[in-house]
C-alpha cells in the first residue's frame, strides 16, 4: 500500500511539480559518484570512441570512475587520452588532430592490470 502511495504521488502532476522545483533549487536527485584518489587512472580524462569488445558504455565508465578517472563524452586538450574500439567515430580523428594518445581496448586492459 505504502510503495503504491508513494509511487502515486511522484507520478502525479503535483509529485512532478515538486521534483522541478528541487531540482530548480539545486537539490540533486541522485548520489554523486566517489571517485577514487588514487589508482591507476587517478586525475585522468578518459574518452571512449567506437564499440568495445568486454564491456558496455556504462560498464567502462563505471571502471573509469573506479580507478580513479574521468570519463568524458567528447576530445579537448584536455583529454588525457582516447579507447578506441570498433567502428570508432569523429572522436578519433579529433584525439589525432590534437595529439592526444589513444589506446586499444587491450592496451588499456595492460594499463590498468587487468591483462
């Protein structure tokens, strides 16, 4: 009964209407990610191009998140370097114009000790 009143009132327009206005004032709706201090990723931007062979998006952002690196969706100068799997897309002709290192699925298995 409970879990359906609940479930009720955040799909109701008036349950609607209070999530927007949290959210306006800045109160976050899910927990922020901890990321690790130390590890073999620690203070590094990640991005991932193409289609990886053992893990998912998610899955490899997770990892990323867990050894202590950034994941971004998209190549700058700050990127510190690029997972290239199949089929990868523009980002990897942006990681090449700007010089950025890019990496193998394997290669970033090696460097992070997990081959």
């Amino acid at each position: 009964m409970v879990a359906q009143s609940v479930y009720g009132f955040f799909h109701s327009p008036q349950g609607r209407k209070l999530i927007h206005e949290l959210k306006e004032l800045g109160v976050e709706m899910v927990e922020k990610r901890k990321v690790a201090t130390g590890g073999p990723l620690a203070g590094k931007t990640i991005v991932v191009t193409g289609t990886l062979k053992n893990f998912s998006r998610k899955e490899i952002e997770d990892l990323i998140h867990q050894l202590g690196g950034k994941p971004s969706g998209s190549v700058s100068r700050n990127t510190d370097f690029v997972i290239v799997g199949e089929e990868p897309g523009i980002k990897l002709e942006k990681a090449r114009q700007l010089g950025v290192q890019t990496l193998t699925e394997e290669e970033f298995l090696h460097l992070i000790g997990r081959k």
